[in-house]
C-alpha cells in the first residue's frame, strides 16, 4: 500500500509540473495539434516516468577512512499476540479502509463508463444506420446531438444537413471522426478510473476536450468565413444532454471556441513556446528516472585482503529437524542448505576462507554446532533460516538479520558485519531496516557463552508467505542472496584488518587504581568492581580486575559479564603484575560480603563460592540494581552474581541437586511441538474465553511466570503483570492444564527451572 501511494505521490506532482507548463506557454495558442499530442504525452509521461529507473554507478575513490553506518538493533518478544474486536465483528486497518475506499470510487467510475457505452449502443439499435463511405450515419432526435463517437455521427434530424449550419455541423463532426478524438476521450477516462484522485487528469482531460473542438472549428471553416461560424455557434440553442466519451457540437465553452476563430498566428512565439518544452521534459525525466548508486569493489573485482579472512557459514536444522515447513512440503532445511552452498561456490576471493557446518542434510545440536565453530577459530560467524509464523498464509514478508541480545566483546563487530549484509540485501529483496535480537530465549549460535567470534543470524523471508516464498525456491535468487552475503563478508573482513571503520563513539576511560595500596577506587559508572591488579591500563574492553581470596582473578568486562581464572592465567595473559597483591573487591563502595552469590540457583557465601573450581565455571553474570531486586527482592539490592558451574559441584554440594530450581539454564524450558504449537494451544484457549475477555476489557501483555520441573510438569504459575485480569487468570489456567512441558537441560541433564512466558491480547474498536 505504502509504494502504491508513493507512486500516485510521484505521478501527482509530474503531472503537475507537465500542466503547468502547458498553462503558462501553450494554453490558448493556435497550434492545437501540437497541444494535443502535448497533453496525451504529458498524461503518459506521468504514468511512466516514475517506474523508469536507470542506475548512474559511482566508482568511489579508495577511502581507507570511509564511515559506516550501523543500524540500530530492536528487540523482539516471544510473546503470542492475539487481538479481538470488542464486537466481535471484523475488523479493518486504516491502511485498508482507505483502499477499500479507493478501489470503491474506481468501481462507481467504471460502472459510469460502462453505462455510457450502453447508451450509445442502444442510440444505434433503435435508430437507422446509413453507411456514408467510412462513416455511419445514425439519425435520431436524441436530446445532445449531433456530436460523434469513433466512426458514429449521430445526427439530429431537426437540422437540415443539406443546409449551410448543416454543412458545417456536419464538416465539423466529420473531422472529430478523422482526427480520432474519441480514442483520446476514451483514453482519458480509463485513465481517471485508478487515478481519479490526481486532479491534474481532470483539467487534462477538460483541455483535451476544448483542443478537439478547436481542431474541428478551424477546419470547419472552410472559406474563412469565421463571423458566419461564430454567428451559427452562438446563436444555435438545442437542448443539451453530455454523453461524456462524445463529441458534441454544442456542448462546449463558446467564448473560448470563438477566440480560436478570431485569433491570429505568430509564427515565432508558436515556435519558442513549443521548443521550450523540449528541456522541461529531459529535465523531468532526469528527475524521475536517473538513481546514482556506488559501484563498491565488490561490484566489479574482489576486495584485496592482507591475510586469509575464514568465516563459517551455518545452514539452520538439517536431518530429523527440517525447521519451518512451507503448504507445497519444502523446507527450511533444504533452503538454507541451498544458499550456504551457494556461498561457497561463488566466493572467487583467495583470501576469504568459507567454511560451512554442515554440507549435506545432516542433524545438528547447536552446541555440537558451536563447539565445533570454535574448534575452527573463525573470523566470523553467519547462520542462514528461514522465517515462519502461525499463521497458514501470513502477510509478513522480507527478510530479518539477527545479532546477539547480550552485549558482549564482539557486539560492535556483530552489528557492523549485521549492518554491510543488511545494506547488500536490500539492493535485492526487503530486508528490515534495524538488526534484532531475540529479546527472551535468545539463539543459542549467537548467545552462547564461549563464542569469541562476530556472530549474526539471516532469516531468509516467510516460508509461509507466497511471495517469499516464490523469492526463495528460485536457484537464481539464492545466488543473488549468496553474492549479497559474500559481499558483505568482503566489506567486513576489509574493515576488520583496516580497523578504520567509524563504528560507534569511543569508549570511556576505564578506571584505574594504584597497586602501592589496596584501597578500592570509587567509580561512575553505576556498575563497577574496584580495579588494583592492572599494569597500566585495562584492555579497551575490560572494566575492572580483582583477586579473591583463594589468589584467583576475576574480571569484569564493560558488558557487565565476568570470568574467574587464575592468578597464573591472568599473569600470562598480560592483565596484572606479578608482583601486586590481592584486594577486596567493592559494588558501589559496598564489601563483596553483602553480594548476593548464586551457584547453580542456590545462594551461597563468599567461603563457598571462593572454594568453586574456577575450571569449572561455565558462566558468571553480574546483575545490577532494578534487575537484580525484580529476581530476587530484597537480597539482591546489593548486587546479585550468579555463577553457573560444568558439572553443578556448588548446587551438588548444597542440596544434593535434587530440588534445585535454576534461575538461568543452558536450553530453556518448552512447550511440546515448540513456538508454533505454543501459539495454537494459548490461542485455543484465550478464544474459549473470548466473550470474558472481550468483557474485561484489559489489552495488554501478561506475563506469567511457572516452574517447569524435570518431569516436565507445571508448578507455581503466577502472573507477574495483569494480576487479577481475565486475561492473567485464562492464561494460568491453561498451562495448568495443559501437556507437560520440555523441561530445561544444562551440562546436558535435565533440569527444574523457572519459565517466563508473555502473552499479549489487544482489544480492538
């Protein structure tokens, strides 16, 4: 709807431009011929010239210091949205009503075209047809005549043809029929039934219909006799009935029709006024049609790179998992599998090293997926889907590109790679404008822990729109996708070994602390654990470093994400001096006594999280202030750090693993059949209570939250927003009831945790 607007937008204002010129150098002149094919072409031209377009390719210069832009990054929730009509009835878009609206006018236009064409044939059924040479004469006492209408001239017989008035009248419509002035009025009222709404046709049209009488009056005038004519038009008086598609001898403006008569050549204005439309219409042409467009390198020749560039490129499910499935059974396994391998086979740069995780249809678990990604130390990451949703056929079309939802030491560098295949698809299918990220359950190839590489994920378009859909099965297109994509890695292996890309603000200073004492040092930022171990500086992507008091390191990155090592590791690594000590470490000039420990789900002390195996830490994630008190209430509002350990020693230790409810797993939780079996089931069930719902009154999101225990039963369920709506009761109730779920797996066993799930109802009208 939005391009369709855009380009009546753009045939309004060429159009415009065309009759204005018209209005000022040709209207009222005595060259009506030249006027005439003016308007048709000015009518053309607009409907044209904004589909032309011809690309002017710009070489640029090579500019090591070139900027890039990266896009911004958007969330996206896992939530199921459903919306309903207070009514019940259906319910339409604004964007819908107006082109429903539309498409009404064009209709009632039509059904009047339509209509006037009836009346002419029922003219010539009724009444006598006398063939004269090439033209049918039809005499009739139809109120409006004479006029003409192709090769029609319906006559009055109250007008003695054999008269003078006759003569001319007939000389007149006679000419009507020769010049064809009837394909331009039938022309023109095409034209208006889909673009009525551009009132620049509707004067076109009135002008069009003046020039013809025009025309036929300078012709009819035969001995230049102009007073006789002039007398016959004003004086002549019939009744008068427009029939809109004719030529009517009467039905016109006698003032005009006679200072056509009268008026007298000039010869060199004539000829300026013409010519000068000659450069309006190259300039307007210009205008519309020309589009400048960089020609990168990538373009015509491969970037020249340093050094080898490897980069893996990951087919999404494969095997037993075929991922989303299109209503003609292909799948996304198959399509992904086709574009990688495409990217392979195009790649012509010697220094670009593609590497693809799997090259036949084979399953993969991602963390089999991601082990085996690091084992390859790649330059970069890319994982190629295809989208889906609940719906059979849905409306969402074009492609999404993914990035990780926690920041981390590679996310400048996800979004620039993000952001130059984002600005190649777009030159060839819709893309997105802004990068996402999954906002609840993360993707695992881009979130997990260990990665140390730039990472982003294509969804290549909806496999259950038809249009994507068609986009995709074709071979042409997924080599167009895999040229974008190979583009986009050059650009970025490019940028990496340059390091000139503007890629976002510099970094602020990280704190520091002087190792003569161990006295913490104070910070701003509203996060930060005391710094004393450094040897001048910390690296641009570490905040602080701290000893513990087993002589181990931890340090903190500026990602709010931290990692313990030894003392050994860090000393090798460059990060502390040999010599210093050990300090305390402080959150906002509290002691790390009052942090809030959890190993495993379970809150430990300083003593028991200090004897954890720093080997053994398979993660550690700081939680500050409002995000912090939300989990856990009042014993997080001094921090919380919460340490996910390899083999569960700490909760092992503690609890004896048995009841153990994990705040943070691996693989979270999930309905049966996954998203797709999720939406049918909450949305069964929210329609059960639709006429409650619809009652209530309340649109909005519900978030619930549950235990999910390793049985995969429900525990617990609670609304953590909506509380005591319709909605938050109908939805707690159904996964009460509901099938037992995939319980959570971490370090490979399965797992008791807790699930967030958001559910949003709109209430529409």
């Amino acid at each position: 709807m939005l391009s369709i607007a855009y380009y009546l937008f753009k045939v309004i204002i060429c159009s415009g431009i065309l009759y204005g010129y018209y209005r000022l150098a040709l209207h009222n002149k005595i060259f009506h011929r030249w006027n005439r094919f003016y308007l048709l072409a000015a009518v053309i031209m607009s409907l044209s010239f904004p589909l032309i377009k011809i690309n002017i390719w710009h070489i640029p210069s090579d500019d090591d210091g070139q900027v890039i832009k990266l896009l911004n990054v958007v969330t996206t929730g896992d939530e199921m949205i459903m919306e309903a009509d207070k009514n019940g009835s259906f319910h339409l878009t604004g964007e819908q009503g107006i082109s429903i609206l539309y498409l009404l006018v064009s209709l009632a236009f039509l059904v009047l075209l339509l209509h006037t064409l009836l009346k002419l044939s029922n003219l010539i059924r009724r009444h006598q047809v006398q063939k004269i040479e090439q033209i049918n004469f039809v005499d009739t006492e139809a109120r409006g005549t004479p006029f003409s209408f192709f090769r029609y001239i319906f006559w009055n017989h109250h007008i003695d043809v054999n008269s003078d008035t006759g003569k001319k009248i007939f000389l007149h419509e006679l000419v009507h029929v020769q010049e064809k002035h009837s394909a331009d009025r039938l022309f023109m009222n095409i034209v208006l039934i889909f673009f009525w709404c551009n009132p620049f046709f509707w004067l076109v049209r009135r002008e069009m219909n003046m020039i013809h009488e025009f025309i036929a009056d300078s012709k009819a005038v035969e001995d230049n006799d102009t007073s006789a004519f002039a007398a016959m038009i004003l004086h002549a008086a019939y009744p008068q009935q427009a029939f809109g598609l004719t030529s009517n001898f009467f039905n016109s403006s006698i003032k005009r029709r006679l200072l056509m008569l009268t008026k007298m050549k000039n010869p060199r204005v004539s000829y300026i006024s013409r010519i000068l439309a000659l450069p309006l219409l190259t300039v307007i042409f210009l205008a519309f049609t020309i589009k400048t467009k960089t020609l990168l390198p990538q373009d015509n020749e491969n970037i020249k790179l340093e050094k080898v560039f490897t980069v893996v490129v990951d087919a999404g499910h494969g095997g037993e998992d075929p991922g989303a499935k299109a209503a003609d059974g292909t799948t996304e396994k198959s399509f992904a599998l086709a574009i990688v391998q495409k990217v392979k086979q195009l790649n012509s740069n010697a220094n670009i090293r593609v590497m693809l995780s799997r090259e036949t249809d084979i399953f993969q678990p991602v963390r089999d997926k991601v082990k085996w990604t690091l084992e390859q130390k790649p330059d970069a990451f890319i994982s190629v889907h295809i989208n889906n949703t609940e719906e059979q056929n849905t409306q969402r079309s074009g492609f999404d590109l993914y990035v990780s939802r926690k920041e981390n030491p590679f996310d400048k560098e996800s979004r620039l790679l993000g952001s130059l295949i984002t600005k190649e698809i777009a030159q060839t299918y819709t893309i997105a404008p802004d990068l996402k990220q999954r906002k609840e359950q993360g993707i695992w190839v881009l979130d997990a822990p260990d990665i140390t590489y730039p990472a982003v994920l294509i969804q290549c378009g909806y496999i259950n729109n038809t249009k994507d859909l068609a986009f995709i099965s074709n071979a042409s297109n997924q080599e167009k996708i895999a040229k974008d994509i190979l583009k986009g890695i050059e650009r970025f292996a490019k940028e990496a070994q340059t390091v000139t890309a503007d890629i976002s603000p510099s970094e602020p200073s990280a704190p520091q602390a002087d190792g003569n004492n161990k006295k913490p040092v104070e910070s701003t930022e509203k996060i930060v654990f005391t710094a004393a171990a450094l040897k001048d500086t910390l690296p641009v992507n570490i905040k602080s470093i701290d000893f513990t008091k087993d002589d181990n390191v931890i340090i903190i990155y500026k990602n709010d994400k931290a990692e313990k090592i030894t003392r050994e590791e860090a000393v090798k690594r460059g990060l502390v001096d040999p010599a210093l000590g050990h300090t305390n470490i402080t959150l906002r000039g509290r002691a790390v006594d009052s942090v809030l420990y959890m190993i495993d789900g379970v809150a430990m002390t300083t003593g028991n999280m200090e004897s954890v195996d720093p080997n053994d830490i398979e993660s550690i994630t700081v939680l500050r202030d409002g995000t912090a008190i939300e989990k856990y209430g009042e014993k997080g509002r001094n921090g919380v750090i919460e340490i996910i350990t390899k083999s569960n020693k700490a909760a092992s230790t503690a609890k004896g693993g048995s009841n153990i409810v994990f705040q943070k797993v691996e693989t979270e939780a999930s309905f049966p059949g996954g998203e797709d079996a999720w939406v049918k089931y909450i949305s069964s069930a929210l329609k059960t209570n639709i006429d409650d719902l619809k009652k209530d009154g309340k649109s909005g999101t519900c978030l619930v939250q549950f235990i999910v225990n390793k049985d995969g039963s429900i525990r617990e369920a609670e609304a953590l927003t909506m509380k005591g709506t319709k909605l938050a009761e109908a939805v707690i109730n159904a996964i009460n009831k509901g099938p037992k779920w995939n319980p959570a797996m971490q370090n490979g066993i399965k797992v008791t945790s807790y699930r967030k799930q958001p559910v949003t109802f709109k209430v529409a009208g």
